[in-house]
C-alpha cells in the first residue's frame, strides 16, 4: 500500500516553545487515519502544516511522493476545529466563494453544490443568510464546501463537534462513502467511540512528539495481554475460584448474565495457547463465554499517555 | 478568476452591501448638504436683523455722517437731555445710545465717546461706528491744519506687490492662497480616506477571525494574498463611496441653490470675498484672477502627485490598520494599537497646516515631505507651491520602499495573528511573532 501522505521529521517552535519536534507520520491511500492527542499536543499544527499554513521549521512533507508545493492546497479539503461563515453572507454565495478559492470554475460549483444541497435536502436555505442557520446547519454547509472540490485528502478536525446524534450519523456515512470513492481521511478527534469506529490507522502524538503510530488492528495486537474474559457455572463456584486464582492472574469482570456466574478476567503467560485454557475451563465447569479482552483505543491512549507522563 | 481577484470581489461586494455603507453613502452628502444650508441661513437670519441706535450729539458734528447702513439705523436723541435720552432708549428698546460729549479738542474727544447699551455691543457695529467717528474727526483735523481733502485723496498711493519668480511666472497673494486651499484640501482628504477605510479593513480582519472563518480561508489562499485583497477589495468601496457623495453632493447643491434659493453664487460668495477683501486685502475683481491661478497650477502633475500618494498612503497604513486587526479579537481591544496610526497622521496634518504654509521649502516641511508615515499628507500639500522633483522622486522612492517594508511587516504579523484566539497581545509579543 502507497502513502498518500508523508510527514518526515516536521519540528516546529513558536519562540521557546516547542509545538512539534521530530514528528514523522505515514498515511496510506485510501485509508481513515486517526490522530489522537490530548489538548496542546502539536496535532492542530501538524495539520497546518501539512494545509501549508504553517511552515515548518524542519523536515519535509510529501504528498502523492512529491515535495509539498502551492497547488497541493487543490488536493486537500480542511474542516478546522475553529471553523465558521461569514455571518452576513447569504449561504449559497459563501459556498460559491470558497468553492471557487479552490480552484473550481462558478459553473462547475454551482452544479456540485446544487448535488450535495439536494442530497442533504437543503436546498431552500440557499438564499439565507448563516447567521439565521443554526450551529449544526452551518457545520453541515461547511462540511460541504471542505468536500466539494473533491480532494484526495480530507482532514478533518473534530469534525462531530456540534452535530445532534442524526447529523453525525449522516457525516460518518458521508466519510465512509467519500473514503471508498478513493479519498484518504485524517481525523482527529477527543472522540474515541468515532476512532474505535472509522480508523484504520491512528498516529498519537503526546507533548509536541509522536508516541505511537500503526494499523490499529497492529496495535491493538501489540498491545492485547491474553486476557480472556469468562463466565462459568460450576457446582462449587468459591472453590473454582480459588484454584483459578491459584494457577492464573485473575481479576473480576462484568457482564449481564441471566443466571449465576462465575464472571472473571483471566490473564494468561503469552506462550499459552488459548485453546489448551478453554480445554483446562471446560474440564471444570460449564463454559457459558470466553472472548478475548482486546483493548479499546480509549484504553490504548490512556495507557500511552499516562506511560509518557 | 485568480484568488486575488475572487477576494477582492467578495470584500468590495460585502463592504458595499452593508448597510451602514448604504445609510452612510447616500446620508452623508443630504447632512453636509443640509448643514450648509442650515449655517447659510443662520447667517443670513442674523444679519438681516436691523439695530436700532441713539446718538446724543453735543458737538452736532457727525449727524450728517450717520446714515443708515444695512444692519444699522441711526435715531437722533441729540434734543432730548442726556437723562431723557437714556430713558427713551430703555423704553423703546433700542440697542443703545451712543454720547458724544461736547470737548475743547477733537483729541479729547476722540478719548470721551460713550456707548451705553443694556448688552456688551457688538463687536462688529462698535467698529463701524467708530470708523465714522475717526473719519471725521481726521478730516476735521487735516482741514484745520489748512489741508484740502480733495488734495490728500489724490495722494494717497494703491500698492500692490506683484510677484515673479526667476523662470518669469507672475504670481500673486491670490496664487498662494489658491495653492493653499488646493494642497490643504488634498492631504485633510488624504487623511480622511486613511482613517475610514483603513479602519474598515480592520473590522473586516476582526470579523474573519471572530466569525472563525480564517483558517477555512487560509487552507485555499495564502495570509499575504488575503490581506491585500481586502486592502484592494475596500479602498475600491471607498473609491466609489467617495465618488457618489461628489455627484450627490454636486447634484443636491444644485437642486438647493435651484429650487431653495440659496443665492450661493451671489450674496454668500460676495460675502466671503468680502470678509477676505477686509481681512487679506483681495478686491472682488481678483475673483476672476483665482480661476485664472487655478488654471495656471500644474494640474496635470497635482492630480498625478495626488494619485501616487493617495495610493502610497493608503497602503502603507491600511497594512497597519490590517495587521492590528489581526492582532486582536475585538474592535474595543484595537485602541491601544492606535497610537501608531493617529500619531503620524495628526503630525502630517499639522506641519502642512503651520509649517508649510508658513515656509512650503523650509527645513521642517522638506523633512516631512520625506518620513513615509507623514510624506502622503506633507509633500501632497507642498507640491502646489512647486518642489524639485528630485525631491519628489526620492520621496516617492522612500514611500513605496516602506510600503513594500511594512506590509512584508504586517503580512507576518497577521499570518500569526489571525490564528490567535482569546490573547490580548502586548506590543513585545508583536515583535515575538516577526520571528515565528
């Protein structure tokens, strides 16, 4: 798989401080990459430097292989986190305006936007001005006006901000669809359900450096500690326990059952197979659930950081 | 269409469109219209009052020289006695009573004339009746000293300097006032341009930011490119703004004189020459000379010279007035970045009206007429009296080698600026951010 994007060693410093230092980020074609951080790590600057708005001090960026240059600005759709209208302009001029800021001729705007106004039924807001639109309203023509002159990269930062739970369903669907049209997507976002969710890939960057960065079924695989959930239904449950808590690392778990169970977290030694655990489990008891504990993103993050700190 | 054209469109079409934009195009001229029409007629209700005075004449000398004037009519009370006089004069409420006390010499009595009036007296109507008075009393003495008056009129000489310069060109007074007025008029012009429609692109800066539009917009085009083309898109409103208020001024001072009456072209412009003819020394038939000096300016070069520091000026502050904008989140935290622009501005517009005036060539106007922020204003009002033009050229020079200089300055500035929230910059943060 190719990377679209390509972020070589990018440091950047405002005075002393240090927004960036020796950040290199890999984005594949076609896929929904995830970057992750807590506030002020350096994301919305790696984002502005890869819009150009920023130059960074050094490293280099490539896209589609080649250097960064002007007309890239073409390829890129930015929805910012700070983002807004003109209050006094009638919606259907500003979404002409910005259009055609990147490069689309009046005619060919026109036709694209009348498309998205008519799919997201808007169309009679055309006139309006944004000020007489609401929050959610006004995210979605600016969702619109960030598509619409199709780039090849979409970055998004916290893009469900301000949206009801309806209109964030709809921009997910929108993302995925945009993603299998052939358009790469960054993310980033405090959001982890969205993350766990629409990424592929995730880059978490900590205090202006980057910690981790991979596909996230790889990282999850690194970071999952053979730990099985289980619920049990043995004649003499204390007893089970005991033994179980004298051979393995148990924890308690929980989950709804219908009937008494023995709910644990059972951590294994990386070498023992889960079948012989599962065969070693129903030899004692009747086996009512065995899945695997696979950590969450959110657990990811969490530990990462906290790693860090 | 380039991005630079694209904005310029958009910040033209919003500037025109606001309303206050509106109101103001098309109010302003009907308010200036209407308060010179409203001063006119103030003037004219005041002068036409007529004041009524007494004279109580011991001497009986200055009868025959009280005649009755526009604005005042003389009573006789020199029957009466001095008691009954005043009297009356309370009584039918006239403006006042002047005594003439009967004296050994005219030199005393000259000292001893009394005005007794209710009100301190009018300025204007002492004077008048005192010139009658000193007349007379003059005359008087120069025939008791065996003088013919007849004789003295003759020999009274009319001077006037006529002025040349080396190259031959006959100038006049009149030359100098004509080119006062004209380099007046285009730095105060100047200056007004600067302070509306530089503050104009400010807001529009501010509105960007507080509307968080900005960084959608800095994703498409670079800082440098959005800022000049707000500095283009608003001054081509102003441009045009000023150009309605000229034909709707013109227009409706047309329609005034026309349908209102306002006799402008005769009793008012005959009253201001004559309050120049008294003060200055102009006579009504050097009206027709100021035309001819209007003529004689080097219209070509003046209107060329206006454009090129109109422009210059312009630029130079509004890239200021651009980079404060972005500096701060709200039109109220704007004023302590003032200084800068209303200091230099307030320095051009004194040293054109005292120094130039006073000495167009002297040391003070020459280096004004260089410094950049002041050159606009300074140079725009000595022109008219003729400067070299080398001069000219390296003002010019200097002028636009700032402008290239500041808005290098500014550009940085705002693109740091404009993404800055909730930060009320100090001036050491500014130079900070040159760095970044």
């Amino acid at each position: 798989m190719t990377n679209l994007l390509e972020v070589q060693h990018a440091s950047k410093r405002f005075g002393s401080f240090t927004a960036l230092h020796d950040v290199s980020i890999q984005v594949p074609q076609g896929s929904i990459f995830g970057l992750l951080g807590p506030n002020g790590a350096g994301k919305t600057t790696l984002i502005r430097i890869v819009n150009q708005i920023t130059l960074p001090d050094q490293g280099a960026v490539y896209l589609d292989g080649e250097p960064l240059h002007k007309e890239h600005i073409k390829d890129i759709g930015y929805l910012p986190e700070e983002r807004g209208l003109y209050k006094s302009m009638k919606v259907g001029e500003q979404a002409l305006y910005l259009a055609q800021l990147k490069g689309l001729s009046k005619k060919e705007a026109k036709e694209r936007l009348k498309y998205w106004f008519d799919k997201f039924e808007i169309t009679h807001w055309w006139n309006k001005k944004i000020q007489e639109l609401s929050k959610g309203m006004a995210q979605k023509v600016q969702f619109i006006v960030t598509v619409l002159h199709r780039p090849k990269l979409l970055i998004f930062d916290e893009p469900f901000s301000g949206f009801d739970p309806i209109n964030a369903n709809i921009i997910k669907d929108e993302i995925l669809q945009l993603r299998d049209e052939g358009a790469t997507v960054i993310f980033s976002t405090h959001r982890m359900e969205s993350v766990e969710e629409l990424c592929d890939h995730i880059a978490l960057i900590n205090k202006s450096k980057k910690i981790l960065e991979g596909k996230v079924s790889d990282i999850k695989r690194e970071f999952k500690t053979n730990t099985y959930e289980v619920g049990l239904i043995a004649e003499n449950n204390d007893a089970l326990f005991a033994e179980l808590t004298d051979k393995f690392d148990v924890g308690p778990a929980d989950f709804k059952t219908i009937d008494d169970q023995l709910k644990l977290k059972i951590t294994l030694d990386k070498n023992t197979p889960s079948n012989e655990f599962l065969g070693f489990l129903s030899s004692k008891a009747q086996v009512m659930r065995f899945n695997e504990v696979i950590p969450t993103v959110n657990e990811i993050f969490i530990k990462t950081i906290t790693e860090n700190e | 269409m380039s991005n630079l054209k694209l904005i310029i469109q958009r910040e033209f079409i919003a500037r025109v469109r606001n309303r206050t934009f509106v109101v103001m195009t098309f109010l302003s001229p009907l308010i200036m219209v209407g308060m010179i029409s409203l001063i006119t007629w103030l003037a004219t209700l005041n002068n036409d009052e007529v004041r009524e005075i007494a004279y109580f004449d011991e001497t009986g000398m200055f009868a025959k020289d009280f005649k009755d004037s526009e604005n005042i009519d003389y009573v006789d009370y020199s029957q009466l006695t001095l008691n009954d006089a005043k009297d009356s004069v309370i009584i039918k409420k006239l403006y006042g009573l002047l005594y003439i006390p009967k004296k050994q010499s005219n030199k005393e009595l000259a000292e001893s004339i009394q005005f007794y009036a209710e009100e301190a007296p009018n300025v204007g109507v002492l004077s008048s009746i005192e010139k009658i008075i000193a007349a007379k009393i003059t005359n008087q003495n120069f025939e008791s000293k065996g003088l013919d008056l007849s004789t003295i009129e003759n020999a009274k000489a009319q001077v006037n300097i006529s002025i040349e310069n080396f190259s031959g060109e006959k100038t006049s007074k009149i030359t100098n006032y004509v080119k006062m007025f004209f380099g007046g008029a285009a730095g105060y012009f100047l200056m007004m341009f600067i302070i509306i429609y530089g503050n104009m692109v400010m807001r529009s800066v501010i509105e960007e930011k507080a509307n968080r539009i900005i960084e959608i917009i800095i994703s498409s085009v670079k800082p440098l490119q959005l800022m000049m083309g707000k500095i283009l898109g608003t001054s081509f409103a102003g441009i045009l703004q000023f150009i309605i208020w000229v034909i709707l001024g013109g227009v409706l001072l047309t329609v005034g004189v026309v349908f209102l009456g306002i006799d402008v072209d005769q009793s008012n412009m005959q009253d201001a020459l004559k309050v120049v003819e008294e003060t200055q020394g102009v006579t009504m038939a050097n009206f027709a000379e100021v035309l001819v000096e209007i003529n004689k300016l080097p219209l070509g070069a003046l209107v060329l010279a206006f454009f090129v520091y109109f422009v210059g000026g312009y630029f130079l502050y509004s890239s200021i007035y651009a980079a404060i904008g972005a500096a701060v989140d709200s039109e109220t935290d704007s004023q302590q970045f003032m200084l800068p622009i209303i200091l230099p501005l307030m320095l051009g517009i004194y040293v054109g009206f005292f120094s130039v005036i006073e000495n167009p060539h002297g040391t003070v106007s020459t280096v004004f007429s260089m410094i950049p922020l002041t050159s606009p204003i300074v140079m725009l009002m000595r022109i008219p009296f003729g400067v070299n033009w080398w001069e000219v050229v390296i003002s010019i020079f200097l002028l636009f080698g700032s402008i290239i200089f500041m808005i290098w300055l500014a550009g940085k500035i705002y693109r740091v600026g404009i993404l800055m929230y909730g930060k009320k910059p100090s001036y050491k943060e500014l130079f900070k951010w040159l760095k970044y």
